[in-house]
C-alpha cells in the first residue's frame, strides 16, 4: 500500500508541479465510393451502451432481426439487411440470458433450431445427427466440402496472425443450412458438451444459409466471409463465453479486421468502411463492426494489432463499462495513433500519410466534413468525445492563427503547399511574410507559414476528451498586445492528464492560479475536482481518486511580451507544507487515507520525503490567447498536461 501511495502522489505531484502566400492545399474532384444509407440492421445494433455492449432490449430487437421474433422485441422500421453475420445478435442475447423470460428462452431456442430445454443454445451440443440446423455439430453437413476446402488455409493464417493454434480445430464443422435459420449471411455458433464452470467450449460450428449460396458471391467473397467467422472461433477458443460480454466493437470489429488483411473487398465491407469514416465523433465504445478502423489505424501507425489482439480481449473481460478504456490501455495506443487520428478522416484530401486512413481492401471514400471559418479578432472550438476524433474543414482569413490543444489532446493542421503542422505549433501567419515591428510588444516573435483559404484540422484526446481553440488575430493587432506577457493573468484549470504508460490519470479541474505582472504566483487547490487514477504497475492493477486542498504561493521570471511558449524558470516557492491530499484507493481493495499533508505523507510513505509537494514552476507552457497548456520535466515521474483558461487579467 505504501508504494501504491508513493507512486500515486509521486505521479499527481509531478503534473501539478508543470502548472506551470503559399498554394492551396489540392482538392480531388470527387469522391470515388457512393454513401451507403444505413440499415435499420446497423441502425440497431450501433445503439451500445457506455460498456460497448447492447442493452437487453436492443439485443431483443438484434436477435429478431437477425434470426427469429422472441416476445417483448421491437424493431425498427425499414430494410433489416444486408445482414453479414449474425453472430453479434446471437452472442447480445445470450449474455442477457438469465435476464429473458421463459417465453423468451424458448423463442430463442426455437430461432437457433433447438427444441426442449432452457439453457444458452451457444453453449448447447446439438445431437449427431445430419441435420444442419441445430446450432452445434458433430460434423460437417451435406453440401459443406467447397467450404471445407477454404478454411484450411483460413485456419493457418489466422494461427499465424494471432501466434497461436486453434485448440479446437478437430471440432470445427461447416453446415450449410437446408432453410434460411438466421436472415444473416453467415453465424459462429461456439459449442461445449456441457456448460463449463470457466465458460470454455470445445467446438465452434460455422453455419451458412441457402440465401447466402443462391446470391452467388464470388469464391473471393465467401472466403472473406469465413475468414470474418472462423476469426469468431479464434476468439471464442481463447475466452470462452466470456467473449460474448465483451464490447461490439471488439466482438465484431476482430473479424472484419481479419476480412480487411486476410480477405477481400466487398460491398459489406465498403459499407462498414463508410460508415467509420462518416462518424469520427462516435466513441469506440458505441462502435460495432466499424470497430475495425481503430485496428486499421493502429497498423498504419505503427502497431501489429494482431499482436495486441489477445492482450486487449484479456484486459477487457469482465470489465463491464471500464472494459474499452482496459482494452485502450492494453493496446498500447501510440502517440502517434492519436496524433493523426483525426486528421485521417481527411481522406486524402490533403497529401501526406497522417491525412489519410486505410488499408488494403477498403474503398477510396470521403466522409462530409464540418466546414469552420477563422477570422481576425473570432475564434473557434473543436471537440472530440474521449476514445474518438474530431475532423474539419477551414476557411482561414485570419492573419494569424494561435492554436491552443487541450489536455491530452493532439492533432496536426495543414498549412498549405503539401505542408502540415502539430497542433501546438505557431503562431502561425498567413501573409507571405511576417513580422512585428522592431519596438512592438512581440517583436522578434518567428511565425509559421500557412495559407489562407481552405485547411484541415484533426483532432484527438485519445483516452481523453479532446480540445483545442483557434484564435484569429490581425498581424498588427497580434504584434501590438499583450503589454504583459501571456502569462500574466487569472487562471482556472480545466484538468489534467496522464495519458501513456501504466498509469492514466484525469481530472482536477477547479485549481486556480494567478499571476500578477510582477511575477508572483498564488495556486489555489481547495475546491479541486477529484483525478481519477488507475494503474498497472502492481498486480493487480490499483484505482481510485485523489484531491488536493490548500494553496501554495511563489514568484516566477515572467518572459518577454512576444513569448508564446517556454521553460518556467521559478524565484521563490512558499506553503507547499500547506498542501493536504485526500486519497481513496477502490481497488483492489477499498482503502481511505487522508486528508494528510504531503510532507507527512512523503515522509510516511515515500521514505525521507521523496514527495516534497506540489510544485508551482517546473516544466514548459505554452500560452495562445486564453488557453494556458503546461508540461512537467521530461525527467519526472510521469509526462502529460494541465490545461488551464484564463478567467480574469493580472
């Protein structure tokens, strides 16, 4: 628990402590997919819950329009399909199996071609017979051989892909269907004897319906679609039934992921592409098949998903609403993944690998983008939600363009001629050539070229909310103000956020910090908002929440009036005793420690006060107009941001 302690406060300390003309870009002429209007099918199960999962209703509604009515259902008007596969409805209503009525456990069975009993059709042996429409097989049916002859190879490269066998390859069986059991192309039923205490199964049956043969996919296509399924089984043998309360995104965004490397182009796939590309705003947790472009991104920048596959379902089992922000931590997730997560719902409209997401087999498309304009003296907002993106067409008439990203938040913005920059980059100027006055009270300030007209900006927060605020200004007005640094001012913190490596950390809005024009510097932390923490350096990995209270005071070297970013470089520091911290640990274990103060608790838990208490200068910042954004040292404990607004002048 102590070392838990040191490492929680030793993290929270650091942060606090960094409180511390040119061508337009091209524009093709014209996109080369068509949209494709959603389904009422994708409309349904699009509608997951915080937990990414759906909630027993719309499983209800899944269920009938993927395989058969159950009572109580009720579905959307309109077209249900095409429905690719059907395992997602089965698995959602099987996970709320103990939560159906009698009627409803019949129905269900019914629909799976099970008849008598009440027990989860996925996890019941069907009887040896060569009927090919009960759910679970003892071998393949008549009319299985063409299929048989697929998925040897499918099998291999899987295996390949997720570096380990199948254990139940031998138990593996194709049946192709005498009627039309599910309104699904294809379904992974996964299979066991009896129910297992540890949910594992020991076979999978993979079934087709005679619609899906009577359409008359090319060879090409169905081999794609077993790849999607026999990727099911995969997942089914490494977590047992726990795979079916697993986020959809996971659940289904795997299998098309395989069809993506492994398999073909299809108009199934297309849609599911568009349909990523047109929502960048729509959290990862209320994906389901489009899912599959944060596997796509995490290849083009630089991670093997397969790799992470196995570690990110692991990660999420069980973990109800906190399984996808396990299953992000689990991936690892780069910087450069959120970096250009944003911008590549571009599309290509603009050159460059961070303007455009894709991989093989999926259509050249672009998605509608939201169009902003900048002007001298207005500024604007974009938003992300936390585990999404935000993307946007620019019209900039300003001259000069501040940028002030977020905590956590990263994302480039185009300036032109093939050129593009970080988010926390600028000033930028869109005059061929800028300068302030010799005199002035930016004088000497070195801007970045961009071109006025139409630009790109893609934002992300990652695990956080993402944010960042554009600010236009005249050259003249930019160069003639502040009369005092950008510093000097009344600050009140948005939060903060530890975001990479084996703890995340969010919150602590409410501190406030002011700086006067002379240099001393009073913050405020009573009436902080909690930060949330977890962690991985123990096992098992730890959580709680923490807060701050008292004040602390000091002076710092203010810079020169055109500074726009820099190290803090503190005078004199006082009170840092006054600081107590409340700390509630909730897991593993339920523990309260606090309020204490930090000197105590340094001393108490830290060995010889290795926690001297939060720190008012340390680190860089970097200031654009009222955003104020610090960093710690590159040498503390933990890396990550404090956002700050300015609420008042010095």
């Amino acid at each position: 628990m102590k070392r838990l302690l040191r490492v929680t406060l030793a993290v929270a300390v650091a942060v606090v402590a960094g409180c511390s003309s040119v061508p337009k870009p091209a524009v093709p002429a014209a996109t080369e997919a068509v949209a494709v209007a959603r389904s009422s099918w994708d409309i349904t199960v699009g509608r997951t819950g915080a937990d990414g999962r759906l909630d027993l209703p719309t499983s209800l509604a899944a269920f009938t329009m993927a395989v058969g009515p159950v009572p109580g259902a009720k579905t959307p008007a309109g077209p249900y399909g095409p429905i690719a596969s059907g395992t997602l409805a089965v698995q959602s209503v099987l996970a709320h199996w103990s939560a159906l009525s009698t009627a409803q456990h019949r129905a269900v069975l019914a629909g799976l071609g099970v008849t008598g009993g009440n027990a989860p059709a996925a996890y019941r042996k069907g009887p040896k017979t060569p009927d090919p429409n009960v759910p679970c097989l003892a071998k393949d049916s008549a009319g299985a051989t063409p299929y048989r002859a697929m998925l040897g190879g499918i099998e291999s490269d899987l295996a390949s892909r997720f570096g380990r066998k199948l254990s139940v390859a031998d138990r593996v069986f194709v049946a192709v269907n005498t009627k039309d059991l599910e309104h699904a192309m294809l379904y992974t039923i996964a299979c066991t004897d009896s129910p297992d205490p540890n949910g594992k199964i020991n076979g999978c049956t993979i079934h087709i319906n005679p619609s899906t043969i009577a359409a008359n996919h090319s060879a090409a296509e169905v081999h794609s679609f077993l790849i999607h399924e026999m990727a099911h089984c995969f997942l089914f043998d490494r977590f047992g039934n726990a795979y079916d309360g697993m986020p959809a995104w996971y659940v289904e965004g795997v299998p098309t992921y395989a069809m993506v490397d492994l398999g073909t182009s299809s108009v199934r796939l297309s849609g599911i592409w568009q349909q990523y590309l047109d929502t960048p705003a729509r959290p990862l947790s209320g994906r389901t098949y489009a899912g599959v472009g944060f596997f796509v991104h995490l290849a083009e920048t630089g991670t093997n998903p397969w790799a992470k596959i196995d570690a990110i379902g692991a990660a999420m089992r069980g973990k109800g609403a906190a399984a996808t922000p396990a299953g992000w931590a689990a991936a690892d997730v780069p910087a450069a993944f959120v970096g250009s997560w944003g911008s590549g719902f571009v599309q290509g409209r603009y050159p460059g690998p961070a303007w455009t997401s894709t991989a093989a087999n999926l259509p050249a498309y672009q998605p509608a983008l939201p169009n902003r304009r900048l002007t001298d003296g207005g500024s604007l907002t974009v938003t992300a939600p936390a585990y999404a993106a935000a993307a946007d067409h620019l019209d900039v008439d300003a001259e000069v363009v501040l940028a002030a990203p977020g905590v956590g938040t990263e994302g480039r913005v185009t300036l032109g001629g093939g050129k593009d920059a970080a988010l926390s980059g600028g000033p930028f100027c869109t005059r061929g050539s800028c300068n302030c006055p010799s005199g002035s009270a930016r004088a000497g300030t070195s801007f970045t070229a961009m071109a006025s007209g139409d630009a790109y900006l893609g934002l992300s927060g990652g695990a956080v909310a993402g944010t960042a605020t554009l600010t236009g200004l005249s050259l003249a007005d930019f160069c003639a103000k502040p009369s005092t640094p950008c510093l000097v001012g009344r600050w009140t913190s948005v939060g903060f956020a530890i975001t990479g490596g084996k703890i995340v950390e969010h919150g602590g809005a409410g501190v406030t910090m002011h700086i006067d024009p002379q240099g001393k510097a009073t913050v405020v932390f009573t009436g902080m908002s909690p930060v949330t923490f977890s962690s991985s350096i123990s096992n098992p990995p730890t959580a709680g929440h923490f807060t701050f209270s008292g004040s602390v005071t000091g002076s710092v070297k203010l810079p020169s009036t055109a500074a726009t970013t820099g190290p803090w470089e503190q005078v004199t520091s006082s009170g840092a005793g006054n600081i107590r911290v409340d700390v509630k640990i909730t897991e593993p274990i339920s523990y309260h420690l606090g309020p204490i103060s930090v000197s105590s608790l340094a001393g108490a838990a830290a060995g010889g006060g290795a926690i001297a208490g939060p720190q008012v200068t340390s680190g860089t910042w970097r200031c654009a107009g009222d955003t104020l954004v610090s960093t710690p040292p590159l040498t503390s404990v933990a890396q990550g941001t404090w956002t700050l607004n300015r609420t008042g002048r010095g």
